[in-house]
C-alpha cells in the first residue's frame, strides 16, 4: 500500500447522519496511513462530531448548500493543500470531477455495485479494501464518536437532572424526512407504558416536534452536547428509539443500545450496528422500496405512500407492540 500524507474526505450528503455512516472509513484511513494527516470537508454541523477526534487532524465546515457552492468549497480545499488521496462519498453537481482532476489519487465511486444486503458503512470500507487505500485488518472498523471525560461528566449530570432514577429511554420523534416518521400518537402510547415500567422518557428534538405527554425535552445545545447526553443515557442502562435519523445514529456511535425504526430505508442496507441496536423494518416486503437507490423511490420526498395514498404503510406498519417488545428486550 502506497503511503499518503494528505488525505481528505469529502462528505457533502447533508445531515450529520451522513457523516456518521462514513466515519468509519475515516478511521480506517487513518489508521491504514499512520503518518499522513486526515481531513474532512463537510457541512456544519455535522464537523463538530469530528472535534477532539485523535484520528482527525482537522475538519473543514461548510454552511452553503446553494446550487454551486458545495463544489466550490471542494475546489477551494483541493487547492489550498496538494492532498495524496481524495475519497468521496458525494457524487453531484461536478465534485467526483473536481477530485479526480485536483488531487494525486482519488475515490470517487463509493456507491458502486452495492449488494441489496449489505450495511453501507460496511461497504464504504470494503470498496476501500479492494481499491487498496485501506489494509484489510480494518474493514470492520466500528463507529465511534470521541468524546472527552469533561463533556461525559456534564452530560451525566444533564440526564441525572432529568431522570434521577431508573433506566432512562430517549425518543426521538422527529426525522427531518416525513416520510421517515412513525406515526405520532404512538409515542403517547409507548410513553406511557414505558412509564409504567420504571422508566424515565426523554425526548431529543427541538421545541417545533409535538409535545409527549409525560416526557421531558433534553435541553438544546450543540451536536457533541446531544451526544454527551445520549452517552450518559447508555452508562445509566438505557437506550434511543427513533426512526433512521442522525440523533439515533449519533447514539450508537457512543455505545448507547438502541432502537431503530426502518421504514422507506432498507434495514439491511443502512441498519444500525446489530451488537449495539435492534433495527426494525416496517413492511418488509413493500413493492416500492428500493434498497439502493432510496433517493428514486416514488415515496420518498413527498412522503406520499402510493399503496395507502396517504402516510407511509411501512411507517404504519411498525406497532407499538413490536416496538414496546424491542425496547423490553434490549433494556433487560
């Protein structure tokens, strides 16, 4: 393996749930090129998660999600340091062409071939592997967010603040995506007996999601806050429910157990760790689905499912009861 000395990752996806799916492959580089500095361009906020992160040299934030500016910024780095190797999860507006011509080495093809039933972190590092960036002794690179003793401390006293006893459960009810949400008086019903069982209910999630009855809002701050909190959640026996979004997300990359509702994603395909998560799949055998190439389906940005005409039957599909057993089950 040829050794580098400036590499840079560009992920310009968008959400910070993005990021996290790379990570992994971020580390494995790094760890693959002791030597070399490690970079990342992507959009703020998601750069914060990569802050104290001995295997990060720097992150480099972008805000502009404008039509030209995502490749401008790629343009601007590329020029600013003669990076080695340039590896790409993103693959619009001009940016695969902007490596290739702007770097010694690029990887712009991280999507290619993939199987229907193969995580896509997973498979990040294995075209990584084949394509001889990465040794073969990290492809099973886990997901790790670093965080320091100081911040895990401040988020400990948050959540004992909030839920002085018990094994406490996040929701996170929002997605950013209504076509990922369950349907909201769900959370009302798995509240309550969530409950009745001896466990406090936070929610994560800003003031605009609807009020839980009998839950109580983690308090707002930052992504390395939110994540301090979740971590906390994971040292007092507790665990997150959400749908495939970044906060759910973030929590595994902690260590907190959780559990994950799929209904337009694939499981198989974007599910979460299984050591440390449950990921249920509403519908499993929905004719509209398309595992990988989620952004084409007929559903996903109207969030207009064509077997009902209305919500998404997959979403619906997810019972309280099956949920409520996935979380007793991990919890105990």
């Amino acid at each position: 393996m040829k050794e580098k000395r400036q590499i840079l990752v560009v992920e310009l996806l968008g959400g910070f749930g993005d990021v996290l799916l790379v990570l992994p492959a971020i580390h494995a580089l790094a760890r693959s090129h002791p030597d070399a500095e490690v970079c990342v361009l992507t959009f703020a906020p998601g750069h914060v998660l990569l802050r104290r992160d001995p295997l990060v040299a720097h992150a480099v934030p972008t805000s502009d999600h404008s039509d030209g500016a995502p490749l401008r910024a790629v343009e601007e780095e590329l020029t600013r340091t003669p990076y080695d190797l340039v590896v790409t999860t993103t693959t619009y507006g001009g940016i695969p062409e902007a490596c290739r011509r702007l770097a010694a080495e690029a990887v712009t093809d991280l999507w290619r071939d993939p199987p229907p039933d193969e995580r896509v972190d997973r498979r990040f590092l294995r075209v990584l592997a084949s394509d001889g960036m990465i040794d073969e002794r990290f492809v099973d690179e886990p997901l790790q967010v670093q965080l320091g003793v100081d911040e895990m401390v401040i988020g400990g006293h948050v959540v004992d603040r909030l839920a002085p006893t018990g094994s406490p459960v996040v929701f996170v009810p929002g997605s950013g995506m209504p076509v990922k949400q369950w349907p909201a008086p769900r959370w009302e019903v798995l509240a309550s007996a969530l409950r009745t069982a001896g466990h406090p209910v936070l929610v994560a999630g800003g003031p605009d999601q609807p009020r839980i009855a009998g839950t109580v809002r983690l308090p707002p701050g930052d992504l390395r806050a939110l994540a301090s909190q979740l971590a906390a959640v994971g040292v007092r026996g507790g665990l997150v429910v959400g749908p495939d979004t970044g906060p759910v997300r973030l929590a595994v990359a902690t260590g907190t157990p959780a559990v994950v509702l799929f209904g337009p994603t694939a499981a198989s395909r974007y599910g979460a760790d299984p050591a440390l998560a449950v990921s249920l799949q509403g519908l499993p055998g929905c004719e509209i689905r398309r595992p990988t190439s989620i952004a084409e389906q007929e559903c996903w940005w109207s969030a207009h499912c064509p077997l009902t005409g209305a919500a998404p039957a997959c979403m619906d599909d997810l019972s309280v009861e099956q949920v409520l057993s996935a979380v007793t089950a991990t919890l105990g």
